[in-house]
C-alpha cells in the first residue's frame, strides 16, 4: 500500500521535490520486501549489456573476470535466469561464492531508473 501510496504521490502536478520527500519519509516504501527481479518480470526486459554491468556489479567483478565474460557470451535467456537465481537461490550463490556484503547488496538492488 506504501509503495501504491508513493507512486501516486509521484504523479502529482506541481508537486516538488520537498513534497515527494515528505511522502516517501512518511510512508517508508520497502519495495524490494514485495519485488523481486525476475526473468520474466525484469531481466528479460533490458539490454545485454545492463544484465552484464548488473552481474559484473553486485558479484564485484571486473569485465576480464573469467565469470564476467562467461556470462556476456550466454544468450538472453540464460542471463536472466541466472540473474534471477542469484537473487533466489541460495544455493545457486553459494555456488558462486556469494559473501555476506555481496549478498546483503543483492538484497537491497533496485533498479535506478525506477527510483
């Protein structure tokens, strides 16, 4: 309902950036305690290149990293299944030797362009 109650908010004529503050303190919106990245609700959806940057980020690899450029050759289909896993899957994780930091921001990854 908070997350409802902000996108409203957002679509307020006139309304500045005090105001849309205001709200978001107010209604204190988790959204990733609700939303999960999916294949097919998110990484199916976005370029090639954003699943990599997005791998390459959130396991700390550089785009030389045998793991990184493994990934870049999957086709669509398979980067976003394995991206969704990495966000679900604990023993896909711990497979790819996920640590407490990159796990705790994997939690907390949401999308900047949909902030």
């Amino acid at each position: 309902m908070g997350e409802l109650t902000r996108h409203l908010a957002a679509l307020l004529t006139g309304a500045d950036s005090k105001l849309r503050s205001l709200i978001d303190k107010e209604v204190n919106a988790h959204v990733r305690e609700v939303w999960t990245p999916t294949a097919a609700n998110f990484w199916t959806r976005v370029s090639g290149a954003y699943r990599q940057k997005i791998w390459c980020d959130l396991l700390d690899l550089k785009d030389d990293h045998p793991t990184a450029t493994t990934f870049a050759k999957l086709k669509k289909a398979e980067q976003a299944e394995r991206l969704e896993k990495l966000f679900s899957d604990p023993a896909f994780r711990e497979a790819h030797g996920v640590t407490d930091k990159q796990a705790e921001r994997i939690a907390k990854w949401f999308p900047e362009e949909v902030k």
